[in-house]
C-alpha cells in the first residue's frame, strides 16, 4: 500500500485540498504543520490520533514544525456551540511552555516548535486589516461549518477572525520555512483553507492541505476536553493506569477503527487482532493490545507495565502488595476520603457518602456488595485497624461491581 492509501485505509483523510496531494504524500519531502493552541497544559487523548500523524509523516519523509498558539489561544476559536471564555495571558504562557514541552518529548528534542504570538505581538490592528483581511471575502468566512453553526447562537468578532489568524500562520510559516502543507481536524477545514487561499493570493502560490475526522465514540460524541470526558496525555494529569482502564472500556464496535487510528499496526496484524478479538470478546484482546500501543507511545514500556500490573492487582488479592505511593500516582480520579482508624465500616459508608444511609450500607455488606481491599465484608460489626490498610495507609472499598473508593488515614 502506498502512504496515502495507507492514511485511507486507516480513516485518516476525510477533505484534501487538491488531487495532486495524494502522490506528494507518497513521495515524501514535503514540509509540514500542524497547529495546537495551549489552552491546556496538556494535550487530550481527542487530539493524540491527530499529532500521531506528525510521526505519520516524519517516517514517510516529510519535515514537522509544531505551532503553538500563544496568539490564537489568547482569541479562542470558534467551536460551533457557543463563545469560548476569554483565557488568561498568564495561563496560556504557562501552557505554552508545558505543551511545547511534550512535543519534544513525543517527537524529538530537535523538532521545531514556533509560537505565533512572535509575529503577531509587533503587528498592529491596520496591518491586519490591510495585508491580511483585505483578501478574504466576508461571505467566504461566512461559508465555513463552524461559523454558520455559531451564527445561530451568536460569534464575537475575535471567534470570527480566528481563521484570518490562522490562515496568516500558514502564509507566515511558508514564507519563512517553506511549508506547503497544513493538516488537522475536520473541525478545522475552513481554517486550513483560509491559509491556502491567502497564499494563493498573496504568493501566486499553492500550498495543500487535508483534515481528518474528529475521534469519537458509537454516538458520535467527540472526545476531547470541550465535552468533559477527556483523558490528558501527560501522565502527571492521567496516569497511564487511568489511560488503560479508559481503553479497555472502549466498545467493541470501534476497536478496529480505533486500532487503525491511533496504531502503527499494519493491516495484517489489525486483521489478526480482531479475527483474535470477535472470537473471544470477553477477553478484550483488542482493547488491550490499543492501551499497549498507545501507553508504551506515549509513556515507555515501563510505564505502560507498570498500568497492568496495577490494574491486575486491584481485582486480586495481590493488593495489598502495592506501595501506597503507587496506588495514588495512579488512581487520580478515584473518589477519595480519609479516615481514622477504629471507626466502624457501617458510619464510615454513610459518612463518606458510599452509601446514602445506615440501612442501605448494612443492606450491601449482607448481601456481600462491599469489599475492603478486595476482600467481602459481611461482618455488621467490622471496625477498622491498622491490619486494614494497605502500606499502612490507605484503604480500597468496591461497592457494587464498579464504583470504587479510595481511603487514607487522616
């Protein structure tokens, strides 16, 4: 398969701006961007098939720069479901610094990393005006999905002249590092095409560009950090145990077009994974093999061993071996309460709010739905001592089949 029949293949390519791109993706030599405004400190697990494409590229011989939006971060972009909040300068430098930051470290201290608030921070309101908005047509802006989604709702002038921003970027870079090629989410079709329209103009030149799909589940709904389900790719704010849990709970409906999208895998070994996969769904073979993948990617081989040793050693017995320092790296997003020592197991459900009521924490240790370290407790009368705890520090209570707590001695 040749490269971009590859990137069909997988489900990466949804619009390109000319039918020439496709075999100057396969030749290889092209210099390239992709663009990510640090309105975070991190990038979301929404993002990662997308920034997966910059290795894409990078083995397929073509030359990354990265553009971090110190400018277009302090804007906000339109969305399509109402007005960003305006960010705060100080934050979106912070941000800028941490991104920047796992950049290189996903792709190479050596890559090249730009701000676009370095060129916009000299420029006035009527250069703008006069060497950018001149040439874009208002009922052209007026076009694009995002904007006439918004329209409906109402767009400030800042959401509306982000594409102009944007499509300077292009211009910008071109002129000065010879990129001829921008990529990102379909989401950001009318802002990539904005730069080759002002190139065109500008330069007499042409320049390419291409989206792809946004990730999502069966519904639909995207995953990214606007939706509030979204899983942060640096491991201080997700840990690579939270990482594989959320992967191994995807549906199997997309584990092949998840396989496809955020693997290096080729088709033989996807066709193996998911033959492996259909013929015993309740082992998650492909859920396991995609957390393998995108964990050892993103964090090392340790790391991602680490995540299933953990993962194992909550369903088992073998909890009580973990170091309570391991247990809270990893389990971040776990409910959690102190407690002291001596205190009856029924009070302590009720006053941690685990159960809603005296009657209904007796109701769930009787029938055997309460566990202390893995444990059943059936005991009415159970009090915790120090024996309790794992490391001497902290407890796990499961109530249900799912819902988990996580207590440390105050």
């Amino acid at each position: 398969m040749k490269f971009y029949d590859e990137l069909v293949w997988r489900g990466l390519i949804k619009d390109i701006s000319s039918p020439d791109l496709a075999e100057k993706l396969n030749k290889g030599g092209l210099k390239f961007y992709i663009g990510a405004d640090p309105t975070a400190e991190s990038l979301h697990i929404g993002q990662f098939p997308t920034f997966l494409m910059v290795e894409r590229l990078k083995r397929a011989g073509h030359e990354p720069i990265i553009l971090v939006g110190g400018a277009t971060g302090r804007v906000g972009d339109p969305r399509g479901t109402g007005e960003r909040e305006k960010a705060d300068v100080a934050v979106i430098e912070r941000n800028y610094v941490k991104i920047k930051k796992q950049m290189q470290q996903l792709f190479g201290e050596d890559i090249t990393i730009v701000n676009n608030f370095d060129w916009f921070k000299n420029m006035n309101l009527i250069d703008f005006l006069r060497d950018v908005g001149k040439y874009i047509n208002v009922n052209y802006m007026l076009n694009k999905d995002l904007v006439k989604r918004q329209l409906d709702i109402g767009i400030s002038y800042a959401e509306f002249s982000y594409m102009l921003i944007q499509g300077y970027d292009f211009k910008e870079l071109h002129d000065k590092y010879g990129v001829s090629l921008q990529f990102g989410g379909s989401d950001q079709w009318g802002n990539l095409t904005t730069g080759i329209e002002l190139i065109r103009k500008l330069n007499n030149e042409e320049v390419y560009a291409f989206s792809m799909p946004l990730t999502t589940d069966s519904l639909g709904n995207k995953l990214g950090k606007s939706y509030g389900n979204a899983l942060w790719l640096d491991k201080e704010k997700t840990s690579s145990y939270e990482l594989y849990q959320y992967m191994l709970n995807f549906e199997d409906i997309m584990m092949e077009d998840y396989l496809k999208r955020f693997t290096f895998l080729n088709k033989e070994e996807i066709t193996d994974i998911m033959e492996k996969h259909k013929a015993n769904p309740e082992k998650r073979i492909a859920q396991k093999t995609l957390a393998k993948e995108v964990i050892t990617f993103l964090h090392g081989i340790d790391d991602y061993n680490e995540a299933v040793k953990m993962s194992e050693a909550l369903f088992s017995s073998d909890i009580v071996n973990l170091k309570a320092q391991d247990i809270l790296a990893n389990l971040k997003d776990m409910p959690k309460f102190t407690f002291n020592l001596d205190t009856k197991l029924v009070d302590l459900l009720v006053e941690k709010e685990i159960c809603t009521s005296k009657r209904e924490a007796r109701e769930f240790i009787t029938s055997g739905a309460i566990q202390l370290n893995n444990q059943k407790i059936t005991d009415l009368e159970k009090v915790l001592r120090k024996e309790d705890t794992i490391d001497n520090t902290l407890i796990i209570i499961k109530k249900g089949k799912k819902k988990y707590y996580l207590g440390t001695i105050g």
